[in-house]
C-alpha cells in the first residue's frame, strides 16, 4: 500500500470508536474470501464487515473488505470493473476450469504463441458469456456449485460481458500468461475454457490474481501477514482506508447546506455538475462525505445509500 496506507481518520484509531472504511486486503491462495473476511475481523476486532464479491481459493489478490457503515458501499464494488492476471494450461479440461477440479478430457497440443494471441483477440470486446456451474450464481434460490458438487447440471442465461484488453505476458506451451481487464461478473475460468475450446485442446486456469477492482489497485493492498505485524489495534485500523477514497470511480457532487439536508430525509434534490445518469458521490462542505446517490438525468439526484455522519 504506499497511496492510501494510514488515510483512515485518527478518531477511529480508538478501538473503542466505532470503525468505517475499507480494508485492501491482498488476499491468500487457498482460503476462501469467507474465510479472510473472518480473519481481518478478528485482527482488527470488528464485527460488522463484508467482502465485496468473492474470489475463488485458489485466487490471489484484491479483495475490498467493507467495515462498519461502509458495508452499505459493498455492493458498488460488485458492479465495477475487474483487472485479473492468470495463467492458463492448454491440453485439459477440469469439472470446474480451474486446478482444483478434477480432469475430465485431455488432447495433445501444438499450438504456436501467434496462434494463442490471435485467438486471445478475437475475445476483446462485448459477447455472452455462461456462468460456470461451479459459481455463486443462483438458479430458483439455489447457488449454482451446490448443485454442481451433487452432480447436477441446469440451464443457465447467457450474461453479457466485455474484456476492454488483454494482453499475453508469456508463453510456454502448454502454459501461456495473460492479464486483462474486463466488466463485473466475467469469470476468467470460463474464458480459460473458451480459449481452449477454439485453440482445439481445451484448457483450464492454473493461476488467477486480481490486481484491480475498479480504480483501486492491488499496489495499495495489504497481507495479512502484514497486518499482523503490527502488535495492536489501534496500529491495525491505521490501514483502513475512508470508504468514500475507494469509490474515486464514481464522479464527486457537492451539495448545499439546504440540499443535503433534504436528501438526508429521503428526498430528490437538484445538483450542478451531475453526470445525464449513473451514481455518484455527494458531499457537502461542512459534513463530508454523505454517500451515493443516482442522477436521474434532469438535474436531480435521489438519494441511494447515505451514510450516518459519524460514520462516514
């Protein structure tokens, strides 16, 4: 972390305040993103905080943890883009697209480094994509992987999707390197498996970073190890970063005195420099930062999700 470390502010290096912010945690390889949530509540002794979408186990990288009111924010993340590194193995394909799946077909391969970056082209851009079985998705209430590890497969919807870049790193068949950026809710398994369906020899990802969740980066991230380095808490929450820092993605609105009040209370309020749609940021000179709101494209912003002043 060297931009954001230690932003948090000072009232909240009390333990015993009430603490608000995000935490960048560089997470491990094989744990669940469940299971470094309850970590960093435990290093850092809060009880109210939520990851803000998961990573698979054997993913590293990024993973934005949402502590106290800024749990209200988690779900803006899920809808920014993502930035991956991962490395994929030509020549198999696994029950889940990833290494930890068992191998269900295996092929020769010979295929050149010119051939895996033309193909990799051809996936830039806006298409449909499936979700794996082995997801999070629900289908009538039920989370897709359980019904996976019962042996049952179901029809899924098509999403839309869009890799804005890729770029291959390395090559060394069967095993090639790419980093990429892309649109919320893309699985990089299913893009493994897709690029081995059109090379001929089917695929799997072997290894998968996350270096970016919309404009936060994982060079402002943390291990646990590092937190762990501190001996108290205090020293501990000095990592968390303002909630509001974190969403530099969305545009910033200032408010009136008079128009933050009102929209304190629920109501629409007119605001300058609004973008025609989307959400934004609201703020006002005297409080800080008031949370999200959602232009409705003729001047007015409604409020989405405020937070209470202490906390934000």
């Amino acid at each position: 972390m060297k931009q954001m470390r230690r932003k948090v502010d000072a009232k909240q290096t009390d333990r015993k305040t009430p603490v608000s912010g995000v935490l960048l945690l560089d997470k491990p390889a094989d744990i669940s993103s469940n299971s470094a949530l309850r970590r960093v509540k435990s290093l850092l002794q809060i009880r109210k905080a939520g990851h803000t979408g998961s990573l698979d186990p054997i993913a590293t990288g990024l993973l934005p943890i949402c502590l106290g009111e800024a749990t209200k924010v988690a779900g803006f993340f899920l809808d920014a883009d993502k930035r991956y590194r991962t490395c994929i193995k030509l020549g198999e394909t696994t029950d889940t697209g990833d290494r930890e799946g068992q191998i269900i077909q295996s092929f020769p391969v010979a295929v050149t480094e010119d051939e895996v970056a033309e193909v990799l082209q051809g996936f830039v851009g806006e298409y449909d994509q499936v979700p794996p079985m082995y997801s999070a998705v629900k289908v009538n209430g039920q989370p897709l992987y359980k019904l996976a590890r019962r042996g049952i497969e179901v029809e899924r919807a098509p999403r839309r999707v869009s890799i804005y870049d890729i770029r291959l790193l390395d090559f060394s068949a069967p095993r090639f390197e790419i980093e990429l950026s892309c649109s919320s809710g893309f699985y990089v398994r299913v893009l493994a498996q897709d690029i081995g369906e059109r090379l001929g020899c089917g695929g799997h990802v072997e290894s998968l970073r996350r270096l970016g969740v919309g404009k936060l980066s994982i060079e402002d991230s943390c291990t646990v190890d590092e937190i762990e380095h501190y001996e108290s808490v205090v020293e501990r929450r000095q990592l968390i970063v303002p909630s509001d820092e974190t969403l530099s993605h969305l545009p910033k609105i200032d408010l009136s005195f008079d128009a933050a009040y009102y929209l304190c209370r629920g109501q629409t309020v007119r605001a300058g420099d609004l973008p025609p749609e989307g959400m934004v940021r609201l703020y006002e000179n005297t409080v800080g930062f008031l949370g999200i709101g959602t232009s409705l494209g003729d001047g007015r912003v409604a409020p989405k999700r405020l937070f209470h002043a202490s906390g934000a």
